[in-house]
C-alpha cells in the first residue's frame, strides 16, 4: 500500500490537504500530511535551516510509515522535498512537486533581503498573521478557485505563529536545488497553474524538462493555492499519475 507524505506551503499546514487525505485514503493510500517543524504542534528546530528540515522529515517518514514515501509538496513543501531527496533518496519513492520550483526566485543577497523585508514588514509594522493572510490570500487565487479554498487558506495562513513565519520566510531564500534535477531517479510529475504568478507555469515546464522522465501538467484556471483552488482537477492528476507508474 503506497504512501503519500504532504507537504505544505509557508502560510499553510496539515490543513491544507484535507481533500487529498480523504481522497487518497478512500483509494486504499496511507496518507500522512506534516505540520513541518514551528507548524501546528510541531516543535521548531534550530536553527531553522533546511538541513535540519528535512532531517525531520527523514524522521517522520521512518517512524510513521516505515517504508519510502511518495512525497507530495506545495510550494515551500516543494523546496522541502527536493531537498529530502537530495538528502536521504532511500525514503523517497517519487515526487510530487506542486506550484514551485528549483531556487528561490531572483539572484543575489541584495534581492533575498528585499524579499524578506517586504514579507515581514506588516509583522514589524504591528499587523498580525490574520491582517497579512486576508490581504495576500486573494491575489493568489486563479480564475477558477474553489471559494472554500480561499477561505480555509486564509484560515491556515492566520494561524501560522509569526516567530516561524518569519523563519520560514527566510528559510525559503537560501534553496537552490537546480543542480539535483538531472540526477533525479524516481518518478516524477510537476503540476502548474495557469494563473498562478508565484511559480509561473512556464518556470515549472522548463524545470520538467531537466527531470529525467518526468510529467507536467497544467490545471487551467487555477492559481497558486493548487490543491486547495482545484482539489478535484489536483487530485484527478496526481491520481493518474499514481497509477500510471503502479504506485
């Protein structure tokens, strides 16, 4: 019985993927969906580095499913799980890699900065995670979003404590894993948005084209939110994909 390990993106958590556990696990699928480490009730690690993120997730998959898993990650939860394969390829049976990419966006120090300045300056300026979800949850939403989608990403993101928003942020700017992709040996499928201005589809085609074998889908219409915008188009596609490759 295969097993598929979900991984969220920086304002999300195990919430995220409600309609893929049920969806899956009503297939015959074992399915584990993380809180990553500050997330939920998941102790933090330190430091908050991707070494040690993964490491947990290693920890996770060895002590909750025993046995290498199908990981599935959004976003962040796509940096996560390059970076496990990279790290500890024995417990990784095929990715999954949804509405991400290979690096961090932009080059440079300079850039890196800027970014997390904009995404922590409404903390700083006193707002709370609820005021920066309400505002930033909207603008990624696509043509065709499930409005339930919207509202439960909202939730999450309001939820998530500032101390590890603001960790994860700067997490997300030291990633660059472009140099893996040739050398990846499991199957693999990207999915992609339409309108998602995040991880643009584009970026994400050009990333398929350096995975050996690997698959690409598009979903029209929908934006950077993936499972959560379109959980039946989501879970249509990765479940052909599962099934396809026997797993």
């Amino acid at each position: 019985m295969t097993a598929l390990a979900f991984l969220h993106g920086v304002g999300g958590g195990h919430g995220a993927w409600e309609d893929q556990l049920s969806y899956f696990s009503a297939r015959g699928y074992r399915t584990t969906a993380w809180d990553q480490p500050g997330y939920g009730d998941t102790a933090a690690v330190e430091p908050y580095d991707l070494e040690r993120i993964a490491g947990a997730l290693r920890s996770l998959i060895e002590r909750e499913i025993g046995e290498p898993a199908v990981l599935v990650g959004h976003s962040m939860g796509g940096f996560i799980a390059q970076e496990t394969y990279a790290r500890h390829p024995e417990w990784v049976r095929a990715l999954v890699l949804c509405f991400t990419s290979s690096a961090f966006g932009g080059s440079g120090s300079d850039f890196a900065r800027q970014f997390i300045a904009a995404r922590i300056a409404p903390l700083d300026a006193g707002k709370s995670m609820r005021d920066i979800a309400a505002a930033l949850m909207p603008t990624m939403r696509g043509a065709r979003s499930d409005p339930e989608g919207l509202a439960r990403a909202e939730r999450l993101m309001a939820a998530v404590p500032p101390a590890t928003y603001r960790k994860a942020v700067a997490l997300l700017t030291t990633f660059d894993r472009r140099a893996l992709l040739p050398g990846i040996r499991v199957p693999t499928l990207l999915i992609a948005g339409s309108d998602d201005k995040t991880a643009p589809a584009g970026v994400m085609e050009r990333m398929a084209a350096r995975i050996p074998g690997a698959e690409f889908v598009t979903l029209p219409g929908c934006g950077h939110l993936g499972p959560m915008d379109q959980p039946e188009a989501f879970n249509a596609a990765l479940l052909e994909f599962l099934q396809r490759h026997s797993l």
